[in-house]
C-alpha cells in the first residue's frame, strides 16, 4: 500500500506535525508514505465500533456535496455571525467518496497534533488514511473508461 500525504496550513496549526502521525498509521501497517507540502503530483472506511467521543478544536462551517458519505459529524456552536440565524447545526468532520477508481478521505480533526495523536480520534484517522490508501491496489487493472466521454475531457 502507498499513500501520498498533502498538508498545508496557517500560523498556529501543525499541518507538518499531523502529516507526520497519519504517515506513522500507513508505515505501522506495512506501507509506504510520501509527505508533501504542495499539490503537484495531485470495504469502506468505516467507523464502526468507535463511540460518541468528545474533542476540542477548532470547527468549520463547511458547504459540502451530498455525495459525499458522512462518518462523523460535530455540532457548531452558535455564535454571533452571519450564519448565526441558522442555530446550531451538525457539521460533517469526516466523511469519504470514491473519485474515479480513486477514494478521498476528509477529515476535519487535526489542527494541533495532541487531538489526533491517540484515541478514537486517532483511530477513526487510521482507518480513513488505511481505506483511501488500498483504493490504488483495488483499483489495478481496471479502467476509467466508464466514466470518461468526450465531453467530460476524457
């Protein structure tokens, strides 16, 4: 299994330090890594058996596509702004699609590394980095033909 691990981020989030535990789960497995800072090269995932756990960092108020499969949720808190009419809502925090032959793992945890460096939250990130990585080996010999046409630049 190989994975290719992009990160990027602002002052005061330790995109480097998070990159570095999700290629400890792909090497623990048995795999292979490459840790990035660009994006130039650019069943399931599940996360059953883990329960309701609590963790503190920072939300996103985030416009996602109702393809997307959601594993985990996390309730906004309501907050004098824009989207305050709204209340609270549950937020998608990790969810997964197929793209392709390919799969994508999204995982909102991780702006400082003590909050996905061990618990459930480390182990709902083992499993996503794991599934997407084994969509390459599942996917060998197989063609994109089924998805591609002249007018989607196939």
């Amino acid at each position: 299994m190989k994975a290719l691990i992009t990160w990027g981020g602002w002052d005061g989030h330790e995109p480097d330090k998070v990159a570095e535990i999700f290629r400890a789960m792909i090497e623990a497995e048995g795999g292979e890594a490459q840790v990035i800072d660009h994006l130039k090269p650019f069943d399931d995932a599940e996360d059953a058996g883990i329960a309701d756990f609590d963790v503190e960092t920072e939300q996103y108020y985030l416009h996602t596509d109702p393809a997307n499969t959601v594993l985990a949720t996390t309730r906004t808190d309501v907050v004098t702004w824009y989207h305050s009419p709204n209340g609270a809502v549950d937020m998608p925090v990790a969810w997964t699609r197929h793209w392709g032959l390919g799969r994508v793992y999204y995982n909102a945890l991780g702006h400082k590394a003590e909050v996905i460096a061990e618990g459930p939250a480390h182990e709902m990130l083992r499993r996503g980095i794991l599934w997407a990585a084994d969509g390459k080996a599942r996917a060998a010999g197989q063609s994109p033909a089924q998805w591609q046409n002249a007018g989607n630049h196939g």
